[in-house]
C-alpha cells in the first residue's frame, strides 16, 4: 500500500513530533533510528516542495517584470 503524500504542513508537523519523541529519549534505539530516518526523509521533501516554490516565485517575478517593462 503506498503512502499518502504529506503536505508541506502536515510534512513539518510530523517532524516537530519525530523531534519531540527523540528529543525524550525513551525510545529504544532501533525505533530512534527509524524515527530519524523518517524525519531526514522528510526534511528533504520539504526542501524540495520549498525550492520548487521559491523557482515557481522567482518565475512570477521575471513574468511581471517583462510585462511592467511591455507598457
């Protein structure tokens, strides 16, 4: 069965409860790792979604400053 994809807020609330639960430390060390590695993954598709937005911006920017020059 696949994963659900997150949201980007849904992405960041899940970290902020993988970094509570870590940061508790009343885990085995096995399920810290996994934790880990769930947040790293994480981290990184929130990095991605973040610089294809600020790519999408930075395309809005250049079309409105070509069409605030046409006039």
């Amino acid at each position: 069965m696949a994963k659900k994809k997150l949201s980007f807020e849904e992405s960041m609330e899940r970290l902020q409860e993988i970094a509570d639960i870590l940061s508790a430390g009343k885990l085995p060390l096995d399920d810290m790792m996994k934790l880990y590695e769930e947040g790293q993954a994480l981290s990184k598709a929130c990095l991605a979604q973040l610089e294809a937005y600020e790519g999408r911006l930075e395309t809005l920017q250049a079309v409105e400053s070509t069409e605030g020059t046409a006039e």
